[in-house]
C-alpha cells in the first residue's frame, strides 16, 4: 500500500510532461486518477500506462479553456468514484513574447487556460474537499518569481495562481485543506524541442542551476507531489515549494 492508497485524484494537463509524471507517481503511491487533457491521442496512451497501476483510473478529454464545463467534469467524478481526495491544476498554455508585442489576446490564452480553470475547478471541488480533508496543488513559476523575459502574460497568471492558492490557504485551513504550489523545472517534452532548437540558450540555463539538470517529471516533480497529496504534509499549507535544482531561493 502506497501513501495514496484508495485516494482520488484529478490531475489537469495529465496526459503529457508535468502532468504525466505526477498522475504516474499518484498511481505507483496506490491513488486512484482522473486526468483531463485537450490532447485525446496522447491522454489515451497516458491513460492505458496508468491503468497499469489502477484499472479505475480514467481520462477526460476536455478543454480547460470552456470554463462553463468545468462544474460538470468535477460532477462526473464524483458521479463515478464518490469523492474526490486531490485536485493537482497543471495545465496551462501561453505564448513567448516580449513585453512590447504582447497582446490581450496573449493574456485571454494564459489566464483562460491557467488561472481561470485553477480558480474555478478550487471552487467546484470545495464541497468534495471538505468532505475527504483533502489536498490542493497548484502550479507556481520561476517565470513569474523572477520576472523572466518574454513571459509576460504567463509570468502574469502564474503569480495570479499564487495569490489566489495563499487566500485558498487561508479560507479553506477551517476545513482541514491544505493547498500549495510547486515551482518546477522540469525535462519536458517542450523543454527537450527547445533545447533542440536553442542549444546555447539550454546549456547557459543548465549552468545557472546548482545540480546541473532538470528535474524529472515522475521522480523529483511527482514525488514531491506525492508528498504534498499525502498526510505527510498536513500542517504545510499556502506554501510555494521549489522544486528547481536550487535555481531560485526564496526567502
């Protein structure tokens, strides 16, 4: 029996990358998942990999960004498995821009595919999450930590992420909640094409991170994941764990 053992959890962006890998850890540590995913080919491959591990675990093919569904994925969830323990919001799509040539359209896609589904999943999972004491994880960015360059629509949103996870933290404390982030860096499959394109740029990055790599999106990603969905973490809440090789350090 894993730490997740008969736990039940929705994972966003779960078919690929981040999502993949901690959807991957939840399953090894015995939950039980549901992952949404805008992808259909690849949140069905993802899908028979999990089942591996848990033949309930399911796939939701859905577009995060139709935030007027978002209320009935989490009633299909609870329709299907009576509860829900875990809410991880992963997804999120954006566009690399410098700051001058950014546009509203830039940040209508950042927040209608970050922030807004984050927001409104919290709050349609509420009421289930009182119920099991349940665990909330969220997606933090050095982006926004750092203010990096060409990211001003995604850094805007991840920070809204996490203005938004703290007043959680706070409101949902009474009932046993707890809700953090994870900033990570991570070897993704959209990091390894960048890295293709941009090698120069890869390796100067690399070299800014004290252990020389990126994190792995099922070991080092999905097992701090593991932990913060667990008992292990019930007196952490409202917290933004770095999970970056040591990059950014916060105070």
């Amino acid at each position: 029996m894993g730490k997740l053992f008969g736990k039940i959890a929705l994972i966003t962006g779960g078919a690929s990358g981040i999502g993949k890998g901690i959807a991957t850890a939840f399953v090894k540590e015995g939950a039980t998942v549901a992952i949404i995913d805008l992808n259909e080919d690849l949140g069905n491959i993802t899908l028979n990999e999990l089942r591996a591990y848990q033949p309930e675990s399911v796939f939701i093919n859905a577009n995060l960004a139709e935030h007027d569904k978002l209320p009935g994925i989490m009633d299909d969830v609870i329709q299907r498995y009576g509860k829900l323990d875990i809410l991880v919001n992963n997804a999120h799509a954006s566009r690399v821009k410098a700051f001058e040539q950014t546009t509203q359209e830039d940040f209508n896609l950042s927040f209608n595919t970050g922030f807004y589904p984050t927001f409104y999943l919290m709050q349609a999972a509420l009421p289930y999450l009182k119920e099991s004491q349940g665990k909330v994880v969220n997606f933090a960015s050095g982006a926004g930590l750092n203010g990096d360059v060409n990211q001003a629509s995604y850094a805007a949103a991840k920070e809204a992420i996490r203005a938004i996870s703290r007043v959680a933290a706070n409101e949902f404390g009474q009932f046993g909640i707890n809700v953090n982030l994870i900033s990570p860096i991570a070897d993704t499959p959209g990091v390894q094409q960048w890295a293709e394109e941009h090698p120069d740029y890869y390796q100067a990055m690399l070299s800014k991170i004290p252990l020389r790599r990126l994190g792995n999106i099922e070991n080092d990603i999905g097992r701090v994941a593991d932990f913060l969905a667990s008992e292990d973490s019930n007196y952490i809440t409202g917290q933004t764990i770095m999970v970056n090789g040591g990059s950014i350090k916060l105070r």
